[in-house]
C-alpha cells in the first residue's frame, strides 16, 4: 500500500514539475500551437508568453490576439490534435502558391484548413509565429465568431449572472434555455411566413395549384425553417464559449442541418415531379406518367447519397478517396453486370426516343401486344391471350417496332364474295348498300373508302372492301367490325345475296319429276331500294 501511495505521488510531482518546466518554443508549427493553447489554459494561464507567438506587435496587442484567437478556436468548438501537427522546423505546406512565375511551397500550417484557412502559423526567420494574414483578419474573423448585439447584451449583464457556479458561469445555462425558447417561437413564426413565400415563388414560377401542392409546400417549409433555425443557433453558441462541448454541438447541428437539407431537396423534388404530374395530364403520351416514379427514384437516390456523403466529411472521411473507390467498384460491377447496365441505357433510350406510348398495341420482334408499363430494366407487354411479355429494354432499342398505336387510323381490308350466278343488278345494289353502310358507320371514315366489285374469284364473284376506323385500340376495331359485318349480313339477306364458299356443282337443266334448280333473283328495280332503306334504317338506330 505504501508503495502504491509513493509511486501516486512521484508521477503527480513529475507531472508539476514537467507542468512548471513547460518553456515557450516556436521551433516548429507544433511547438507553437502548443505554446500558444497551454499559457491560456486555467491552470497554466500565462498570456504573456503566449503573445510570444505573435510576432511584430506590442505586448499589449499581441496578448489581445493571441486570447482571440484562442476564443474562436474555442466558441466554433475547434480541439486541437497536436499528434496531427508537424514537428518538423521546415515543413512545407502542401498547397503551392505561384511567386515570379514559379511554383513554391511556402512554411506554413493551418490547424483547420478548411473550416479556418485564414489562421496559420508560419516560420519568420527560424521561428515560426502565427502569420500576419493572420494578424491582419483577427478582427474580421472574430467579429463573424461572435455577434456584436449578443456581444454587447452579455456585457450588460448584472454581476449575478457574471458568477461561477459547478464550474460554469450562471449566464450561460440560462442563455441556453432562453436560446432555446427563441428557437421554439422563431419556428411559429417563421413557418407560415416561409409556407407564403412558397406559395406566392410557385404561383409566380408554374402557374398551377392543387391540394397536393400546398400539401408539399407546408412539408416543404418546416425543413426549411428548421435548416434557418440551427443557422441562428451556430451563429450565436460560439458566444457561450462552452469549449469541448461546442465540439460535440457544433458536430450535431451540422448533421442535423445535413439532414434537414436533404429532406429539403427531397421534398423539393417531390414538389416539382408533383407538378409534372399534372402537367403529364393534360398530354396524349403516357409514357410521361411513367417517367415521373422513375425520375423519383433516382433524384430520391442522388440526394440521400450526396447528403451521407457530406455526413462522412463531418467525420473527417476522405470523400473523395471513397468516391474513387465507389467508381472503381461501380466499374468491376459495371463489367459483371453488362446487362443490368445495358438495360438501363435502353431505358433512357426509350424515354429520350419514344417509340411507344403506355397502352399502343405494338409489334416487336415475336411479341404482339400493348404495352403496359416502361421499367428502368424491363418493358411490360401484355399478349391478346393476356399473358405478359416482360422484354429487357435494352433489347428493344436492338429490336425492330411497329407501332400500330402511333397509326391515324386503323386500316380494314377484306374481300366479300358472292355466288356466280347473282344478277348484274344485285351486284350493283349489294355494292351500293355496303358503301352507305359504311358511310353511316360512326367509327368509319366516310371520306375514305372503297367498294368495289375487282374480279372473278375460283368459286365467287369477288368485292373489296377497303375502310379506316377512327378508334386506334383492339377492342373498339373488333367491336365497329362486328356492327358492320352484322349490317352487311342484313343486307345481303335482304336483298337475297348469297355468300359463296368453295364448292362444285353439278348443273342438270332437267330432272325427271323436278323443275329448274336455278335460285329466282327478285330484280325489281323499287324492292331492291325498298330493301336497302330498311337495312340503313335499322342500322342507323343502332
């Protein structure tokens, strides 16, 4: 026991004794820093020696500064991690400057590149002091630090809020619950000013509202406010100077700010695809409306991945180091997944050229059908059996496509044939029935026809019948083809018009006990128009 007590006491009095014989040194930029962080710690606090590492002012000056430059480290949470520091008296920046046309790589060190580019130390002669860019923005940058008004109000505080208590002056906790509760009434009332904002830029931009839209406006403004809410909270909390705390809370705001951005462009992008939508209604193609849950996917896909990407920079990860992997890797899946990235331009092919529409009935390849849906890998045809085609795009772009869809009107030819033996003026006035049939059809194009008697067939006498329907889909061509046949059915019947069929007949002029086999033909010129007018009538009220 007493040799652990000893062996307590001889590594506190090495630590005094290595805590009082702790020397002010400027031979490298770690050795600065230090000097300049440890004479301004509680228990080492001797500014004097650490305004030795400001070089050309007063001492009066360079004590102001260097306690500056301390506190802004301090109130944007800045830790100083000396192991990352240069020990080397001639260490070159990474970053070249260009001086007489040459490049040069300068003495000097930044302990926060990024967030804090403009605070460096660099050597002067075999010494190395915090640099005079330095010296010269201290103001500018401690004024953005600190906000003045919040500057001025703490200096107006009563002495009872200036009192320490558990370690922490009295002002600060009750600062924060008062910041807090700005924060609570700044989102009251800035939510519904953003939400007008919004509406009055959409009224302005696109011209169009719908229940969904103010919908994603209000969903739209709440991040909104949240993102402008932490804004204020960053721009005030270095004033509170919590130390190692605004490290940790300086980190959750900017992961929580990330976050709120990306629901920002996310429901940004929902916004704009939302109006898109609309505006796919009031277009024939239908391809448009399934463009728009693709484009969602893949603008919903970059925004998470740019937002985690930005979170992992927060963290100190290299991003780019992991984009370049990311490529490499994205190029070996590439190469073991050609088809699956094959399918993919085929699916931007088939957006950009558009050689079908949702719903034409197309002929592609051994596929007959209409189609259905357009996947980023695969297009779904639906066959007239019903079954399902499910054709990688990249595939179709390969294929030949007849788009009967895209066609004005759907064209219908066939042959009717009649028997031999039918009188010249039956013929005449069975053609003529069938061409104002045609006309009175509503699905037909009257202007655009033809019926004609065109030849002699091996067993009929043959007429064409050549016509248009106006509507372009399946079901609706078998439907008016229907009505039709059924009409001409009619007319032949009533006009005693006999379809032929391939036969042979054995002509005998004269039988024992029978009479002429030949069919007897009503020609009379006033039954034949009577007969017609009453097929048109009953067709007409059809």
């Amino acid at each position: 026991m007493k040799k652990t007590l000893i062996a307590l006491l001889l590594i506190v009095s090495n630590l005094l004794f290595a805590q009082e014989n702790v020397q002010v040194d400027l031979s490298n930029p770690n050795a600065t820093i230090y000097t300049h962080i440890y004479f301004l710690m509680p228990d080492s606090y001797e500014p004097e020696k650490s305004a030795r590492t400001i070089h050309g002012l007063s001492k009066s000056e360079a004590i102001s500064i260097a306690i500056k430059i301390k506190e802004i480290f301090d109130g944007k949470g800045k830790l100083i991690d000396f192991d990352k520091i240069s020990k080397d008296p001639n260490y070159l920046d990474t970053v070249f400057t260009i001086q007489n046309n040459l490049k040069q790589h300068l003495n000097k060190f930044a302990p926060f590149p990024s967030e804090l580019p403009e605070i460096y130390v660099e050597k002067i002669g075999s010494s190395w002091y915090y640099s005079k860019e330095t010296l010269e923005n201290i103001d500018e940058i401690y004024a953005a630090t600190f906000p003045w008004e919040f500057t001025w109000l703490q200096k107006q505080f009563p002495n009872f809020f200036q009192k320490v208590a558990y370690g922490f002056l009295v002002w600060k906790p009750i600062g924060l619950l008062i910041l807090g509760l700005i924060c609570v009434l700044l989102f009251y009332i800035l939510n519904p000013i953003i939400f007008f904002l919004l509406k009055k830029l959409q009224q302005l931009i696109f011209k169009s509202s719908f229940k969904e839209l103010f919908d994603l406006l209000h969903q739209l403004a709440r991040p909104i406010v949240f993102v402008i809410i932490i804004r204020v909270i960053e721009k005030v909390l270095p004033s509170f100077q919590l130390l190692t705390i605004n490290n940790l809370l300086f980190l959750g705001l900017n992961i929580a700010e990330t976050i709120f951005w990306v629901f920002v462009f996310y429901k940004l992008a929902k916004l704009i695809l939302s109006i898109y939508k609309e505006y796919t209604k009031t277009t024939h193609s239908k391809l448009d409306d399934q463009l728009a849950p693709i484009l969602a996917k893949i603008i919903t896909t970059m925004i998470v991945v740019v937002g985690f990407l930005h979170i992992l920079t927060l963290f100190g990860v290299n991003t780019t180091a992991v984009i370049a992997g990311a490529s490499i890797g994205g190029i070996a899946i590439a190469f073991a997944a050609q088809d699956s990235v094959k399918n993919l331009i085929g699916t931007v092919v088939i957006f950009l050229d558009k050689p079908f529409h949702i719903g034409d009935w197309i002929e592609m390849g051994s596929v007959v059908g209409t189609v259905e849906s357009v996947g980023l890998r695969s297009t779904r045809v639906r066959a007239a059996d019903t079954s399902i085609f499910q054709i990688p795009n990249g595939k179709i772009t390969e294929l030949e496509i007849n788009n009967m869809g895209l066609r004005l009107y759907r064209r219908y030819n066939t042959t009717l044939g009649i028997r031999y033996d039918t009188p010249p003026v039956l013929i005449e006035a069975f053609v003529k029935g069938v061409r104002e049939l045609i006309k009175e059809h509503p699905e037909t194009r009257s202007e655009a026809f033809n019926v004609e008697f065109t030849g002699f067939g091996d067993s009929s006498l043959n007429i064409l019948m050549n016509m248009y329907f106006k509507k372009l889909d399946w079901g609706s061509e078998q439907s008016s083809k229907h009505r039709l046949h059924i009409a001409i059915v009619k007319l032949a019947a009533a006009l005693n018009v006999e379809f032929a069929f391939p036969s042979s007949t054995l002509m005998i002029e004269q039988f024992p006990e029978k009479g002429n086999i030949n069919i007897k033909y009503d020609t009379d010129e006033n039954n034949i128009n009577k007969s017609i007018k009453t097929i048109l009538d009953d067709f007409k009220k059809e």
